[in-house]
C-alpha cells in the first residue's frame, strides 16, 4: 500500500482518514452532532449518515450560535483548472442541501488565480476559461441565487485584496513552508495564496460589520489552509470558521488518491455524453469483483474497492436500502460486475442528463449570482 | 563615516552615489542625454542640471522611440505611510515637469498595503488616512488631471491583482530574498509585494492592447524593485520599463540617510507652518558653517554639508546664478550661517504657502484623478 500524502494540492496513495483525523486535528462527527442537524433540517443528508462527511471543527459551537439565533453562513469554492468532475460535484451537492435546510447565505469562491500560479502549464487565459465552464456546474445544482455569491478572486480583488493583506501581515513565510510545502524555489504568487483564501471567511461580517459564524464544507486535503485561518481570524477580531469535512471520491481507477481531471485517464466529467460514462466505467472503473463469473458466483465481489459501488455510495444511490440490498447482492456473488457497472451507468447517466440541460440553462444566469459590490 | 545601507526599506549612512551606479548596474546621465532631452524640452530642469537627477536605465532607448513617435508613459508613486516631507516632492515635482514638456501621461501608483505590510506598528486605518493626505499633496503640484490617473493597490485590484499574478509566478522566494532583505519570518504580503509594484509598469499596454515605453522616475532606492520588474516584464511580452532615478533630499541632521517623516527629529512637511519650518530650520538644519562668526568671515562654510544649501539646491533656488552666487558668498565667509538660514527659510515658506493653497483646493479634485475602470 503506497503511504499516501494528503496536501492542498497533492492526493495520492491510500488515504488513511482515521489518521488524517489524528494529524490534521480534526473532530470526526459523533452520534450527538447527527442527531442536533437531524433535528433542524427534519433529515439527514446521505453523505452524513454514510460518513462521507465524516469529520469538522467546530461544528457544536456553530450549532449552539444557530440555536441562540445566531445564523451561520456557507463558504465553498473551487479553483477553475479543468472541467468539472463527479469528485468536485460532491461537496457542493452537499453545500446545497445545507443552504436549504438551514435556510443560509453561501459564499463561493473562486479563486481564478489559485491553480494559474501552482501549475506550471495552466495559462491565465485558460484558468479564465476554467472559471466560466466551472460557474456553469455550479449554478446547474440548484443553488438559490438570491442567497449565493460568487466571490471571484481577481474580478472581486477591489474587496479582497486589502483584506488579504491584513490575513497576510499576520502569516510568516516559516509558518506556510511546513504546511503547505512551499520552499525557496516557490513563487511570490503561491505564497501569498492563502491570504485570499481566508478572505471569505470573514468577508460577510467586513461588509455586514457584525460578527457572523462561518461553516466551510470542504474535502479534508483543504484543512491546512483553513487551519491557518483559524488561527488568524481571531487577531483580526472575527470568529474561527468551523468547517464540515468529507473523504474523496475515488478516481477511476481505485482507491488511491481522490478523482482527478488532469490525470490521463480523466474522472467522469459533468459534460460527458452517455456513451463516455459507458466507456469510462466500463473500460477503467475498478472492479472488486473476480476474475470469471464462476469465481465470482462462489467468492463474491468486494464492494470496498469496487469503484461503481463507491460511486453508488458516495453520490448516486440516495437510497440506503437499495444501497444495502446492492451490498449484499455483490458481496455473496449473486450480483455480477456487468450488473454493478450497468447500474451505476444508468444512475450516473440520468443524473448528468438532468444536469446538463440545467447547466445549458445557466449560462443566462451568471450574473445573478456575481458579487455586485 | 557610517557604511551606507541603500534598500527600498531602509537608507541610512553616508550615501556614495558612484558606488551604488556600480553595484545597481545604473548608467549615469551624460552630456549626450541631457542634450536630447534640452532638445525636446526647449530649457533642462535644474535637477538635471545639477545632476540630482543622475541615473537611469534604457533613457537611450526611450528617446529613440520618442523621436519614432512611440509615446512614453511616466509612471511614479507613494506608498501612504505618513505626512508628505520636502523630499517626497523632490522627484514628484520632476515628474510633473516630464509631464509638461513631453505632453505624456502619468500613473501615479498609491500602494496603500505597502508600509501596512512593512511597518508593525501602522494600522490599515492609519495607512487609508495617509493615502487621503498624501493624494492632496500630489495633486497640489499641478498635475494635469486629463493626463494623470491615481492607482491605489487595494482600490484598484481588480485591475491589479490579476495582472501582479502574472508576475508572481515568474518570480521565487529565493529571488526577492536577497534584493530585498526579506527572510523567512517575512510576512506574505511583504514577500508578495513587489508583483504589485510591478504593475503600473505595463498596465497601460494591458489596457490598450499594445506595447507602450514606460520610464520611471524615482529615488535611487527604489531601483531594486525596478530591476526586477526589469527581468520580469519581457518575459510577459511587454517592455523593459526605463528609468531616471534621484539621489536623495539630505535629512535636516545632516548628510546622511534621506529625510524621513517617521524619524524623532522629522523633515519638514507639506503642511507645516512658517513658524514650524523657521522653528526646524534653526534649530535642527545641520549647518556648514564654522562654530563663531569669527571664524566663519576668516574660513569660510562649507555648502557640501550646509542643509540649507542643500535645500536650495535641490528644491528652492531654481536659478543657478544665484545658487552659485551664495556658494560663493558662503563659502568664502561672506555669508554667514543665519543669513543661509534665513534665505532658505523664506524660499521654503513661499513655496509651502502656495503649496498649501492648492492642497486645500485639491480636496475637490481627488474624484477627477481616480481611475476609473
């Protein structure tokens, strides 16, 4: 098993997420805190009773500001490099359940600089382009305009930038070079980056001049930035954000590392054509079934590498009962690898239909959701 | 005699001007220059005359492509910080004459997060309320508001930041460190910084959508930053800013270092009365003159060290007969170190009366100078 390394910007290897939960610090979800979200959104979203969203900071205190009345808001965001993939849609979908349930503001950044400066062959023209094709997926998931705002890191600079610098006065470059495993040889650009992702976090209560608590859903790779940020946002005078933590959907190809749009064979992409979602899990999906059918029949399948099961966990089968049934189908054999692929085509092809004709529709809605300030 | 320390941060000692045109790699403004530039002027400015304006880089080169009618664009700044002091004015009142007689546009950059970033003790309140002051000062010495446009780093990012990424990423931490002195307990937003200096630069040809020149006046100081810049710009398919640098207005103690506004014994400021000034030059102007009159008629002062001289030189006595004329008489020991005084402070008290007339209507006239993109 490759020892896996887990950064802002580097996945890889078998992520072990208990120990991630001991490392980074990180509180996993208890019973206690199901039951508390339970109660105010009258369900509980299928990435929290799966564990999906399995780990936070601060996630009782926000609940105990919620029910003195003290609302919370959402902070999300995605870098525009490449297209958007099933791996991306995850958290936002479950942004959007929390926007609904509790009724709340989201900020969502999208720091257009971000992955231009880390990456050696993006141009600032494509990441442009990145940015506009990312805002599509996006709004296509539902979110409510009237309570959205997309925060773009270069076009909404005239309000972040100065705040950025106040994160950055407070942040030495000894106390990034660990965490985020900048060296010498980095650019001036990666350095400062942080400083702007902090901004969101405390960007409502600048505008609003009121201390608001702030909620982050993210994956648990972004927790280093975000620790930096807690430990700055109370010099500045503003509340530490909590954050709401998920595993990674897995690539294609297994379990190792989190799906991906830059590797070469590339993660299921929101504008697949029914035939590419065919293809691509036909032809890549790990399977944790056996090699013959006969095999397969008498040993079973294993779900907890087979990769269409996964998806089917993670994203695409809301229900737990069919969930389960699927489970134990495989596992004793009775379900067959076509079966399993099948399915999780048919599952994945009506979302992304679904998807795609709101997708075409938002292209006429993007400035309801751009900051106007 | 103190070794000098010449940094965009810190300048200090007993500046030996030749020296720093062989360690920053400038080229001294010859005979040949000031020909060309008396050419397309119609008179020199005196400060060129009396080589207190004494270095630049591609001047040659700017020249050429003026007489091809390749327009320049001046590009200056002031990093809000404190009051404006006489030797701010110093190369802004250049500037302006550059202006003037080549009928050229100018970018005058506030970057109002620099001193935030670099000072401990000043607050980003602190430094906005500078930005205000320091704009009035610019504005009083006449700049044509048609030709000039004010860019302020926080007010202007979204035009800027975008742009000081594209910069960023071609420079590392290891380049900046030893040009600046900067070191891992530096601070984001001071490694960062220098990207954003770098944008007035180019931003002119960003907006029109071709290669502009850029000439820089500045302090010699400042030149670190500029040959970065230097490197930086080609490399993005813009041209080499040239420059036409200045030594520094002696502090009122004497010779050494540059006059500050943030030292004990401060310079004298924009906004200072005719008592203050009469008051700081009395009392604090180091004077080259011997310790009894006696002395004084019978050996004579020394105007190489004389403050008040200097001042005369560099800003108050434009006319160079009579500048030689009080050296004369000073150095001989026919003038005596009151009369000096007294000159001096009466050429400096007219100027500021005028100075803080125009300042007080400039209160008006911000709106006209910002940018507005």
């Amino acid at each position: 098993m490759a020892k896996s390394v887990v950064t802002p910007w580097e996945v890889s290897g078998n992520v072990d997420y208990d120990r991630l939960v001991k490392e980074f610090g990180v509180s996993k979800i208890d019973e206690k805190l199901l039951e508390r979200i339970r109660k105010h959104a009258g369900e509980l979203h299928f990435m929290l009773r799966r564990k999906i969203f399995f780990a936070h900071r601060d996630l009782k205190w926000l609940l105990d500001e919620y029910d003195k009345g003290n609302k919370f808001f959402l902070y999300t965001g995605r870098s525009p490099s490449g297209p958007v993939h099933l791996g991306h849609l995850l958290p936002w979908i479950f942004t959007k359940w929390l926007q609904d349930k509790f009724g709340v503001e989201l900020w969502f950044q999208f720091p257009d600089e971000e992955k231009f400066l880390f990456k050696q062959g993006l141009s600032y023209e494509q990441a442009q382009k990145y940015l506009f094709e990312n805002m599509l997926d996006v709004i296509a998931l539902g979110f409510d305009s009237k309570k959205t705002h997309f925060l773009v890191d270069t076009k909404n600079a005239n309000l972040m930038y100065g705040e950025a610098c106040k994160v950055a006065k407070k942040i030495t470059f000894s106390m990034v070079k660990s965490s985020f495993g900048l060296n010498e040889q980095s650019n001036l650009g990666q350095i400062f980056y942080t400083s702007m992702q902090a901004v969101p976090a405390f960007l409502p209560p600048v505008l609003k001049g009121k201390e608001i608590p702030c909620i982050i859903p993210h994956a648990v790779d972004q927790d280093p930035h975000f620790r930096l940020t807690r430990d700055i946002l109370p010099k500045l005078g503003y509340y530490k954000p909590a954050s709401i933590q998920c595993s990674f959907l897995p690539p294609l190809t297994g379990s190792e590392g989190k799906m991906s749009s830059s590797e070469s064979i590339k993660g299921i992409l929101s504008t697949d054509s029914p035939a590419d979602v065919k293809n691509k899990i036909n032809k890549y999906a790990f399977s944790g079934g056996q090699a013959t059918v006969e095999e397969h029949r008498k040993r079973g399948g294993d779900c907890t590498v087979d990769v269409p099961f996964q998806y089917l966990k993670y994203l695409f089968e809301e229900s737990d009962k069919k969930l389960n049934e699927i489970e134990k189908d495989y596992s004793s054999g009775k379900m067959l690898t076509g079966d399993m692929k099948k399915y999780t085509i048919e599952k994945i092809n009506n979302f992304l239909s679904e998807h795609q004709k709101r997708r075409e529709k938002a292209k006429d809605k993007i400035p309801e959701f751009l900051l106007k300030i």
